[in-house]
C-alpha cells in the first residue's frame, strides 16, 4: 500500500477533528482513570484511544486514509 494522496481537504478536515479529540480524550483519561484504576484494561483502552487518535491526525496530514486505500468508499 503507497501512501498517495487519497482524501479532499474535507476528509483531511474531519480527520484532523477526530484526532484532535481522541487526543484530548486519551489525555483526559490518563489522570481520571488509567493512573488511579492502575489496571491493564484501563492503560490498554487508554493506549488504544492515544494511538488511534494520532494514527488519525497521521492519516490528515498525510492526505491519506486507510480505509480508502483498502478500496472502501468513505462519505467525506
């Protein structure tokens, strides 16, 4: 898979949103639950939330998304 240019500046738009947020999430939930909780599942779910988001700012910046390069048809 190349990483050509796949999505319009309305996708990279939306993308750059849905990071920003996960971000912003992942960051809220490291105090408020993966540090007290100290659990796997709360820094695994955390990690997750983390990591996703910033594949998704990845995907913005790039101009290039996963899931149309596998051939789906996305809506933005």
């Amino acid at each position: 898979m190349s990483l050509t240019c796949n999505i319009d500046a309305r996708g990279k738009a939306a993308r750059l949103r849905i990071g920003i947020g996960g971000l912003i999430l992942g960051a809220i939930l490291v105090p408020a639950w993966a540090l007290p909780a100290g659990t796997p599942l709360a820094w695994i779910v955390t990690g997750g939330v983390l990591l996703g988001a910033a594949f998704s700012v990845f995907e913005a910046r790039a101009g290039w998304c996963v899931v149309r390069a596998m051939g789906f048809r996305t809506p933005l």
